[in-house]
C-alpha cells in the first residue's frame, strides 16, 4: 500500500470522526488570522500603520478589497514602487 493513501485514509478518518461546527470554527480562526496578517503585510509594504488598512469585503473570499487610509500621493508612490502603480 502506498504511504500516501494510507496517510490520506488516517486523515479522513480522523475528519470523519470531527463535529463539522468544530471544523467550521477551526476554519474561521484560520480565516482571521491570514486577513489580520494580510492587513500588517498591506501596512508595511505601503509605510502606512496596520490600523490604516482595513478589509472592506471580501472576508471569507478569496479576492479581498481593502481600504488603506493616507496621503493619496505617498499610496500611489508606494504602489508604483511595489510594481502594482
């Protein structure tokens, strides 16, 4: 037997065993967390504080809108530095 599908069957099984409210709420942490780490990312790529950008949609999304507060013109240099402007 491969080792793969007998760890794909171990992992399975051990979901299967699992309340889906317990996955459901593992996955939302998960979700928070990487968009906290987005919106520090976003921050300091742009020189602006963690607490100006803040996601506006997209939460449980893969394609995500933020709203970056700051000097339009710095924004739009950091942008054009990052190859995004």
């Amino acid at each position: 037997m491969n080792e793969s599908n007998d760890l794909k069957r171990q992992f399975l099984a051990l979901v299967a065993d699992q309340p889906a409210e317990r996955w459901e709420s593992v996955t939302a942490q998960v979700e928070q967390r990487v968009a906290h780490a987005l919106l520090r990312l976003v921050g300091k790529e742009l020189g602006v504080p963690a607490s100006a950008v803040t996601l506006a949609a997209g939460a449980t999304a893969r394609l995500k809108t933020l709203h970056v507060a700051g000097d339009p013109d710095s924004l739009e240099a950091a942008l054009a530095r990052l190859g995004g402007g």
